[in-house]
C-alpha cells in the first residue's frame, strides 16, 4: 500500500538475463504498476511481457469484483506497455488513457489489438477519478517520444515513468545512487535538456511520493533523488576523482595505467581503474560520467584504438559527455597513434579541458615513460 488508495500491482524479474537487450541486472528488475482505487479505478501502466498473468492477479487481489476504469499509458517502451492487449481482453470495458503519440505507437505494437475506448489527452490537461485528479504532464524523450507523467494532487504523489527508476528487483536491498546512476546514465543519459525540462516542471508541484515505473517508491528526503538528476542531466560531474579506463592486450599499457593511479592516489586523489575489456561497460560509463576526471589509456590497434575503447568513446559521445578534463595515454610498438585517434573521437564533446601531458610509451613502460605519468599525475592533481 503506497497510500490508502493507491497500491502497488508491479513485479520483479529475476529472469532476465539483459535488460534493454544490453544491461547486466546482477539484482533483477522491477516493473512497476500502480491501481489508483476512488469512485473511478485507474491502473497505471502495464508491465513486462513476461508477468501479464501475475501482474492481473495483483490487480485483482487489489480490486476483488470491481473492475479498472482506466489504464493510464504513460510509455509505451515493451517493459510497461507489453500487456495492454492481455489486459483489454480481462477488461474490455476499460478505457485507455494516452497522448496522440501513444496510440500511433500502440497500433504499430499491436497492429491487430481489438477495437478500444480511448481517452488522448493533451499536455497539462487532467482526469478526475473522485478525490484523486490526475494531471497529465508530458515529458518527451524522458525516455521516448510519448512519455508523460501523471500528477495526483490529492496524495500529491508522482508517477514519473521512467524517471526515478533503477535497475534492480524490489526484493533485493541494495543502494539507490549506484543502480539509479547505472540506469540514468545508460538509459536516459542522451536527453538531459528533456530531463531538465521535467524537473523544472516538478519543481512547481507539491510532490510527497515519487513513484517511478522501476525501482523503490520514493517517499523521504526527496530532494537527495531530485539533486542527483539536477546532477546528472546537466553533465555536472558528480564527485571529485580520476576514472582511468584501459584497454591492453598484454598488460603493458594497464601496468602504466596502474603506475598512474598509484601515482595519483599518493597525491591524495580518488582513482577509480576501469578494465573496458572485461568490465561492465555500463559501470564504466556510469565511472565516467560520476567524476570530474578521466584518463583513457589505449593500444594502438590495426592502426586504430582497441575495440573496447571504442566502444566505450561511443558510448560517451551518445550520451553527451562533456564538462570534464580528459588525458590521454597511449601505447604502440612500431607507430602509437591512439592518443590522436582518442583525441577525434571527442571533438564534438562540449566543453573538454584536455590534459597537456600525454603519455606515449612503446610496447612497456621505461623510466621516460614514468617520469611522463608522474607529470600528468602531478598535473591531473592540481
Ligand atoms: Fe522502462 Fe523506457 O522503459
């Protein structure tokens, strides 16, 4: 029970092997749902493909003989929106609440669902169920086109889609800045600007319970959740510290990357080391965008940088890294060339102050090569 009329109808995946296709869940997933309980019944999204039949017995334990007024759509990503047609088909009475942009996505989803009662609602505009008036505020690209978020101003509660959510079950404790990061900067990392948009738009209600379509509901210290977002959709680094990320074929350039950290660390700095081939990329890009600081240390590579380096600078420039000072190490037996290569990838990237050391070393670390990371490590250090 999340108030005397709102309950919580969500599941938890513990099956899924990557969520989004591409994200390691090592603590499951939640797909959260919501039933609205007043003179009408709102249920609020769907979940997961996986749990129609668990998620309808939630709605019926909650309801007993009565039945849903509304299904209030606020994103139609397959996580939440995968059970409109099972659930038209136990309630066809039912009318579907959503935006223009949420019933041309639904009719390329389910281009044979049967004929519906629809409700479009417009940006700002509301729906009474009794006591409890929701209001409608769309928040596009937080995470699609379609998105909105809906405002019940009687519990003053925010189903903010999802915003707010994390990865992890609701079963499984563990603490909401890593896995909400981890989910943020991943998921939704690309749309700040939108972000802002809506926390801006937030920030003229009166919002005591956020109630996100991942993760825990949200009922104290709210401002922590809200200023990590501030944080996080502005690109403001969050902590200060050097994320050194390597990519190495034999060692050597993560050895030199190792000399540096250690050469930061004695210099009081925090130092977070990244193995891109073997570590959850998310993780890594999550790293990146947590601190103020990062060094990227690469193989030159089929006259290139090493594929998992590549794929981590893809998956930064996607995301619209910037605001950070960026140094660069390098290594090449016969022409070095990844500290140039590196240096293109981010170009475009807002904002970058780049390192005026750079480490350049030939296939394994001499006392050149120290002496050159103990001046960026000095200079990293300022
Ligand atoms: Fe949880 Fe954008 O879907």
């Amino acid at each position: 029970m999340i108030t005397n009329d709102i309950r919580y109808v969500g599941v938890n995946d513990h099956e899924v092997d990557l969520f989004e296709g591409q994200y390691l869940v090592p603590n499951g997933m939640a797909y959260n749902s919501y039933v609205i309980v007043d003179d009408k019944v709102a249920v609020m999204d769907t979940v997961d493909q996986h749990f129609g039949e668990s998620w309808l017995s939630n709605i019926a334990a909650v309801l007993g003989e009565r039945r849903p007024d509304y299904l209030v759509v606020q994103h139609m990503e397959p996580d939440h929106s995968a059970n409109i047609v099972k659930f038209l088909e136990r309630y066809p009475d039912a009318t579907v609440v959503g935006n223009a942009k949420t019933f041309v996505m639904m009719a390329q989803f389910f281009p044979d669902a049967p004929e519906m009662k629809r409700l479009i609602v417009k940006d700002g505009e509301t729906l009474t169920l009794g006591k409890h008036t929701l209001t409608f505020v769309f928040a596009p690209m937080v995470h699609w086109p379609e998105v909105m978020v809906s405002y019940d101003s009687f519990d003053k509660v925010l189903f903010s889609a999802d915003g707010f959510g994390k990865f992890g079950a609701l079963d499984v404790e563990d603490e909401w800045d890593c896995e909400a990061r981890r989910y943020y900067i991943g998921i939704v990392g690309k749309y700040g600007m939108q972000v802002q948009k809506l926390l801006k738009a937030a920030a003229t209600l009166d919002i005591a319970i956020i109630c996100p379509l991942h993760g825990p509901i949200l009922k104290e210290n709210l401002g922590h959740y809200i200023e990590k977002y501030d944080i996080w959709s502005s690109y403001r680094p969050e902590d200060s510290g050097v994320m050194i990320a390597y990519a190495s074929v034999y060692g050597h350039t993560k050895a030199a990357a190792e000399e540096l950290a250690r050469e930061l660390e004695s210099r009081g700095q925090k130092v977070v080391l990244a193995d891109l081939a073997r570590e959850d990329m998310a993780e890594c890009v999550e790293d990146a965008f947590r601190y103020d600081r990062l060094v990227l240390a690469s193989v030159t590579y089929n006259g290139d940088i090493f594929p998992p380096m590549h794929a981590f600078l893809h998956a930064l420039t996607e995301r619209s890294f910037q605001n950070r000072t960026v140094a660069f190490m390098e290594n090449g037996t016969w022409a070095p060339a990844a500290a140039r290569i590196m240096a293109a990838a981010l170009e475009k990237s807002k904002n970058i102050t780049f390192a005026q050391e750079k480490v350049t070393m030939k296939s394994a670390m001499n006392q050149d090569t120290k002496a050159s990371i103990r001046r960026l490590a000095e200079e990293l250090a300022k």
